[in-house]
C-alpha cells in the first residue's frame, strides 16, 4: 500500500473530484492531471490526513459528456455545494429520489440518472468508461499474457434483480485501495460507513439512522487494570466489519474501534500501533477453532494482531515481510490468508502465524479475500484485476482465474450456502458467479460510480452493493431470484 505521504496526496489532488458526480466532475479531474504527481507529492507532504476527507483510484480521464463548458470551473477543497451539472430536482434528501423495481422495469435507471437530460446516452458513456478508464497500479509486471489463464464466463445471467436504491444514505471512502465499507447482518439490517458516522439503514423501514459518530471524542466503556483503551476523536474509518452484535472498525491512523450494538457507547478503542504508515486496512472478526470469538486487524506496519472479543487483549501479533492489506480466517478457524503488499498471498496457521503456503500467480498487490463456507475454496483478488480461486488441497497453482471489466478486485464475498460468489471493483461493475457452474456462469452489475463495498445478507435473500458519489451515492439492494430453482439469462 502507499506510504502515508502518497495517501495524503491522493487525498489532497482527488477532494475535489470526489465532490462532483460521475457526469461532472471530468473538468476537473483535467485541471489535477496537469500537475506532475512527483512534485504534487513533495509540495504536499505539509498537509495532514486528519484535514482531508476521501481518496479515490487514478481512474478516468474521458470525453468532457458535461453540458456546462466553463473552463474556470476551479472546485474548491472546502465547498460542499460543488455538486454535479445535473442536480436532483427533488434534492438529495428527498425520498422521492429513491428507485424502487417497479421504476426499474418502466424504465427508471436504477441509480435515477437521468440520461433523457444529457447529451450523451447511456451506452455512450458506458463505451467512454470503457475506454478511458486507468486501473491504478503498483507493481509494471507485463498483464501481456494474462487474458489466456482467464475463464470464459457465460455472462447475461440474473441470480439477483434489482430491488431498490435509495440516496437517504450514501457509502464513503477515505483510501482509494480500501472498499470493505459496507456489511449487512440480515436481510432488514445492512450498516455503512458515511462521512464521519456508522450508518444502519433499514431495507424494511427503508429509514437510516446513526450508530455512532467517530468525529466527536469517543471514550471506551470498558476499564480494567491494564486495559490498553484509549480515547479517540475524528476517526476517519478505513475499514470495517459487523458479525452478529459486534462491529469493529479501523481507522486512516492505526485507530480499532469495537462496539456491541445492542449497548450504548464504545466498548473498546485504542490505536494499535503508533508507527508512521499505520493505517488499519482490514478487520475481521471470526471464531477459532474452539469457538470463542477473535478480532483480527492488519495493518500497514507488516503485522497482524489478533485480540479477543471481551476484553478486547492482544492475544497474538504476526509480523509479515510487507504491508498486510487484508486477511481472511477459514471457516474451521484454522488457517489464515494474508495478502498485502506483494503478488505472492500467504497461507499461515491461524494460531500461530507460521507460513505454511506461498500462492503463486497474481501480478500486482492484492486487497481482498474470501473463504468458500465449505473452506476447501480460497478467493483472492488482485491489482492485477483478477480474482484467482485457490484449493487449499493443492496450492501449487489457482483453480480459476477470473477477470473483471476495467479495474482491481477489491472486494469478495460468498454466499453462506456457498452457491454464488461476488467480487467488486474499484468502480462500475460487480460481478456475480455460479459456484456450481464452476464459475463458468455470471451476472454482471453494471453501474456508476465508485464502489465502497458489496455485501451478501446471511440468509442469502440479498445483496448490498454501496456507492460513493457526490450526487448519486447511495445503497442498492438486490434479491435473490428463485423460480423453479433457477435462473433465468437475460438476452
């Protein structure tokens, strides 16, 4: 991952754009290109991350689709009321700007972008995405020869239709690499990172409401002699998990946040480490293999630290040789993948931290992975834009490889019955597959906007997908399809 100067940055050169929508905010990401990155970078080091509010990937650089041409468009760091050419009419806190189904099959767009107002179809400016969208990467490795180790994917298929979007709440992202800002712990329960406050939004009630604010001080409820709590205030969430009653999140700073949420307040908060590149970039919370429940945290400085979930102790702590970006406990709660900062993914023991398994394949540095339920199928997604599927029974090489549209695979999920699993990348396209097709068969989501997380509902019935945007931001719910048991393709 980037070191902290380079994030900030980021965070400085793309605050503006972040502010605009998918259709307005091309002039501007124009004007930033013009300046060299190098010497942006050293002019920029001055600027603390604690002022700068989003980052987001290197990504477009298309045809100017914006009915307004004026040049001096220069969008403050600060200005809130930079919106997008095309505005809501209703206004972005009204429910009316929500897209239910039956909106979507009389020919609303799902995300209510209103394309009969432009210049430009939809088609059009998928065909310009397409194009002119530039994958970030880290690493120069040749991608030449990468397309012929990729399965061919009978795409068109629906496993999920759509079911509504809502702007009442809208997902954000504070590191352009991170995109596990989003969870759902049932069908009517789905929580989400936005601004400065743990969102949960209510599918059934269709009202959001916030669990907790991590702008103000927050002071942990839980003392004991020797407890390493501290107080926080201003976090700016990286990343995030919720599992049953407990959500844990991490933040820009090395900042662990852990909160039941059936109680008030903060049970535990402290910063893990206090090194400079500190940045929490995965949490996850898991079982071991005797049941009892264990946080898991990794982090920029190599390690990962595992703490248990009642007083919230560091148990263990595994140094790695580079910046671990994301880990992923199996099911059984034995084993343990760690992926960061080098092409190769480690398989270690989840109890002891000793590598067992280098995974060989992947070109670039990878930032999400997911467990099959039945364990034997581990998924890692890459920079590289692929995501290689892995049997734990033969590591020598990955079972299948596959590829998304246009960018990296930053986020993975299974269903709990295992039967689809879905990846996201950085923006636009979510993809979801067949297990018992072998991969073979897959729906593809096709929207804008920058994507902050994907989550299945435990029982399976939904997925969540939630998208960053200054105007169109928001959270899209999608069920699961089930005549005669199964699927429909859609020409």
């Amino acid at each position: 991952m980037f070191s902290t100067h380079m994030d900030t940055v980021r965070r400085w050169t793309h605050q503006s754009t972040m502010k605009l929508s998918i259709v307005g905010r091309n002039e501007a990401e124009k004007k930033i290109k013009k300046y060299d990155r190098i010497v942006a970078a050293r002019a920029m080091e001055q600027f603390p991350n604690h002022e700068l509010e989003y980052v987001v990937d290197d990504y477009y650089d298309v045809t100017d689709f914006s009915e307004d041409d004026d040049d001096d468009v220069s969008p403050s760091i600060d200005d809130d009321s930079m919106d997008s050419d095309f505005e809501d009419d209703l206004g972005l806190s009204n429910a009316k700007t929500d897209t239910s189904a039956l909106e979507a099959r009389n020919g609303k767009d799902i995300q209510g972008i209103p394309w009969e107002r432009l210049n430009f179809t939809r088609d059009k400016y998928r065909e310009s995405r397409l194009k002119q969208y530039k994958n970030y990467e880290s690493l120069s490795a040749s991608r030449q020869h990468l397309h012929k180790e990729c399965k061919e994917v009978e795409k068109g298929y629906s496993f999920y239709d759509f079911q509504f979007n809502t702007r009442l709440v809208k997902s954000t992202i504070v590191h352009f690499q991170l995109r596990n800002l989003l969870w759902a712990t049932s069908k009517h329960d789905v929580y989400l990172m936005q601004n400065y406050s743990l969102m949960h939004w209510s599918p059934m009630l269709r009202r959001g409401k916030e669990v907790l604010n991590v702008a103000k001080p927050i002071t942990p409820t839980l003392k004991y002699p020797g407890c390493l709590a501290q107080p926080l205030s201003r976090v700016q969430i990286s990343t995030m998990t919720v599992k049953d009653n407990l959500m844990v999140a991490g933040g820009f700073q090395g900042e662990l946040i852990c909160k039941y949420l059936d109680q008030p307040g903060v049970a535990f908060c402290t910063k893990i480490t206090t090194d400079e590149n500190a940045i929490t970039n995965a949490v996850d919370i898991y079982n071991n293999p005797s049941g009892a429940i264990r946080v898991m945290t990794a982090n920029n400085d190599t390690q990962v630290r595992v703490m248990d979930a009642v007083k919230f102790s560091c148990l263990n702590c595994f140094t790695f040789p580079w910046s671990v970006n994301n880990t992923s406990v199996s099911p059984d709660g034995k084993m343990l993948a760690v992926l960061g900062d080098s092409p190769e993914c480690l398989i270690a023991d989840a109890q002891s931290g000793k590598v067992l398994s280098n995974l060989k394949g992947h070109l670039d540095y990878s930032f999400a992975s997911a467990w099959h339920p039945d364990g034997r199928i581990l998924a890692t997604g890459n920079q590289d834009t692929t995501c290689r599927l892995w049997d734990i029974r033969n590591l020598s090489e990955s079972l299948v490889v596959l590829k998304g549209r246009m960018g990296a695979i930053r986020t993975i999920r299974f269903t709990s019955d295992g039967r689809f699993m879905a990846m996201a990348e950085p923006a636009d396209f979510v993809h979801v597959f067949d297990t018992k097709s072998d991969y073979s068969t897959g729906q593809e989501i096709d929207l804008f906007g920058e994507i902050a997380g994907i989550s299945f509902s435990p029982d399976t019935e939904a997925l969540f997908v939630g998208v960053a945007d200054r105007t169109y931001g928001s959270l899209l719910e999608f069920n699961r399809r089930r005549y005669d048991h199964h699927f429909d393709f859609v020409f």
